[in-house]
C-alpha cells in the first residue's frame, strides 16, 4: 500500500494559502512524480481547482514541498501513491522535490470571458434607396480584441451571398429586383462566437418618380415639408444626407401614405447641415 496518500496539510497565514486538501477534491490537473523530475512540470488551473501527484516509478521518496513554507511536505513513497493540493487565490505557486532536486509550478489563473467580435455596417447605409437592377458594395468594419477575427458572412436576407476571411471584408452585391431587402453581416472569432447587424434597403423598380418637395418652413422646432405630385395610396419616403456626393448616403427618416396628390412630412430640427430628398415607391 501507498503511504503517502492524503496526508493533511498546514496552511500558515499567507496573503498566498492554499486549501486544506480532502478526498473529494476533482483532480484537475495529473502530474506524474518520478526520479526524473515532474511531468508536466508547469500545470495551469483555474481558482478552486486541485492538483494531484502521482508516483510513476519505483525510485522513492519523494516530496510535494514550498519553497516558501505555503504547505507542510508532503511525502510520496510507493509507485501510485499520490496527493492533491486544492489552489484558491489566482497566482504562481512554485514547488520542489527535496530529495531530488526537482521543481515545478502550478499557474492558478482567472480566466476571462471571451468577447464576441465587433461589426457594423459602413456601406450601405440603413435606409438607402437603390433602382432596379441595384448593384452595390456591401461593406462593414469588423474586429475582435482577444482571440482574434476568423471570418466574415454577408447575406441578402437568408442568402449566403460571400464569405470574406480577411480585411478588407465587403463584397458585391448585384442584379436585384424591385423590393425592400434586409441585409445581414455576422463576424465571427476563432473560438466561434459572433456577431450580427443589419441594415434594410429599398429598391424602386424602373425610374424613381419624382415628386416635387416645396420649400420647407420652420415652427415649433420642426421642419415642414410639403410634397405634390405623388401617387394615392403609395409610399413617399422623405430621405437626409450629409453629403450630396455620396450616393449611399441617403437614409429614410419617415415614410407616409397619401391619400391625394400631396402629402406632408413634418420632423424635428436637427444642427448641422441636411439635405433632404422625396421619393414615392412604386
């Protein structure tokens, strides 16, 4: 039989102790004690978790000893013998064999919840408004700090459309017909989580009608907006860029359906400069 097989140990009051050890602590990390030292000789555990040392040969004794006092010896004689120390404060606790001169550690780690990657959508914007047949680019920005971007999907409602593994991660959109599209970005990192945004576009079929915005006027800290020249019963979606030069730029702000020829829109005022634009979906 083993005789040194949980054996009690003494913690001294240390900023750094360890537990007390028992019989029905889970091992959570197997070292094997030999005349040729310790395997492996650096373990990694988390808070709460226990190390066990198992005798693998007949060349006994040997010791389970700190070099700065944390725990009494412990003494393995006999191949399977063994004995378990439970770890409670995170650190780097350093051990030796007396008899043979060999030395281990045990990292006792917190671990970090993974985060999942970051994404948004730079082109298009949400909101934009395209005319059949649309073609356009679909790009994000995309990222994750710890454990790194794996890849990125693009679809077009529940169509896979690209698969992009590296920056830059945009792809082509072609040849869509008239309709009001979701589309839909997920990044995911290497260890599998992800992330999803979305964005929805519109497009028109054939030419854009164009009805006639009237001058704006101002009351009460919002704008007025009255429109002619539209279609009963259809959508008129007023529409705010920040710059004219930017096709994609244009984003919905409010959408009516008329019930004659003309139509208003009134919003709040925004500072900075705006530029606004009507179109009647078809």
């Amino acid at each position: 039989m083993g005789r040194g097989n949980w054996r009690g140990i003494c913690c001294y009051s240390l900023a750094l102790t360890v537990a007390l050890t028992v019989a029905q602590v889970r091992a959570d990390a197997y070292v094997a004690v030999s005349y040729d030292g310790f395997s492996p000789s650096e373990v990694t555990i988390a808070p709460g978790e226990a190390v066990f040392w198992i005798v693998a040969d007949d060349m006994g004794p040997y010791t389970i000893s700190s070099p700065k006092g944390l725990w009494s010896p412990y003494y393995l004689y006999d191949e399977g013998d063994s004995t378990g120390l439970q770890f409670n404060q995170a650190g780097d606790y350093s051990y030796y064999d007396a008899l043979n001169n060999n030395s281990g550690v045990v990292h006792v780690r917190v671990s970090v919840p993974n985060q999942p990657p970051t994404i948004a959508t730079s082109t298009p914007t949400d909101g934009a408004v395209f005319t059949a047949p649309a073609s356009f680019t679909f790009s994000v920005d995309a990222s994750d700090l710890d454990d790194g971007l794996s890849h990125v999907e693009f679809y077009v409602g529940s169509e896979l459309v690209d698969d992009v593994y590296s920056a830059p991660f945009s792809t082509t959109v072609t040849n869509r017909a008239a309709g009001v599209y979701t589309l839909v970005a997920v990044a995911y990192d290497f260890t599998g989580a992800s992330t999803t945004n979305t964005v929805s576009i519109t497009v028109l079929d054939g030419v854009a009608p164009t009805p006639k915005l009237e001058a704006p006027s101002v009351a009460g800290g919002h704008f007025r907006f009255d429109v002619n020249g539209v279609t009963a019963g259809k959508q008129v979606v007023l529409q705010s860029s920040s710059a004219l030069a930017d096709t994609n730029s244009w984003a919905s702000v409010q959408t009516n359906v008329p019930s004659g020829s003309s139509v208003t829109f009134t919003i709040p005022v925004a500072s900075g400069n705006c530029f606004f634009r009507v179109v009647q979906l078809l």
